[in-house]
C-alpha cells in the first residue's frame, strides 16, 4: 500500500521549552511525551502517537539557511477543519506576533506564519472535492491575497474542509 499521509515532523529548536509553549499556544498542540531536551506533542483529535517532535541544540544555534544558501526544508502545513478554525487561528498567530502571510490558492486557503526560531509553518483550510469547479481549478494558477470574510460568505464559517482529500488535476 503506497503511503498514505504524513504521520509527524521533528524540528530542532534553540529551546524545547519555548518551543512547547509557543506550539501549544499558537496551535492548542499537547505534551504527550517529555524527556531532557526533547518533547513530543499531538495535536487535538489527532489519532497519531505524536504529530510535532522537537528537539533542543541550544541557543547558539544559528538560523536555518535552507532555501537561501541551502536545499532543505521549507514548511510544514497543517489543516484545519473550517474557515471559523482558520480565522481563529489567524487572530491567534497574529497576537503572537507570528503570521507573516495568507495566501488564497483557490482550492486552499493558507496562512504562514514562523516560531520562535523562525521555522515557518502554514495552516490551510482546504475546499471540499464537492465545492472544487472547473472555475476554481482554473484559478489555481494564480495566487491571490486570502480574504476570510469574503471565503466565509461563499462557502460558510462552518462548512468541513476537505481534510485529505485528492483534489482532481
């Protein structure tokens, strides 16, 4: 069976603690698992032993130059279930000083935000398969500023994304 989703990520940081505090206030992720320089965390209603590992080299360390001087890792992304979801944590990044972008992909709605060691992660939103027209598909191909009210009026705070699901090429 090919594989079917990512099931965690593991992120070196300066400080785990920080990094802990900062992860379970931006995103509500939980400790499930702690040790001396290490901490494991699962996000609400995930069925996965963890979803975060993050582990502490100190704070000499540098920044990442990946994609400036380096190949490496750009972002994480999570989903979230709803565009209401989606505005509550835009408001909650945005007070911690952490979102840098948001984007409208048509078929997903993005914000990007970066922790305390400047590691950047989205949270999107996506559009179910049974919303997905020849329109937005089109759409795709250009990358537009998110308007959440606008996306809310059109398809509802409440409606459920698309959480895994392929959408057609």
């Amino acid at each position: 069976m090919p594989v079917q989703r990512l099931n965690h990520a593991v992120l070196y940081v300066r400080d785990v603690e920080r990094s802990v505090a900062f992860y379970r206030e931006a995103l509500g992720f939980e400790v499930v698992m702690g040790m001396p320089g290490a901490a494991f965390l699962q996000a609400e209603g995930s069925s996965n032993d963890h979803d975060l590992g993050l582990f502490e080299i100190g704070a000499q360390a540098g920044p990442s130059p990946a994609g400036r001087s380096t190949v490496g890792l750009y972002h994480l992304a999570w989903e979230v279930d709803t565009l209401d979801e989606l505005e509550r944590v835009a408001s909650k990044l945005r007070e911690l000083g952490a979102l840098v972008g948001a984007s409208d992909h048509s078929t997903t709605k993005a914000l990007y935000a970066q922790d305390p060691d400047g590691l950047e992660f989205e949270v999107s939103w996506l559009l179910p398969a049974s919303l997905i027209t020849e329109e937005v598909l089109a759409a795709r191909s250009t990358v537009r500023p998110l308007d959440l009210a606008a996306d809310k009026e059109r398809y509802g705070g409440q409606t459920r994304g698309g959480v895994g699901v392929s959408i057609p090429a």
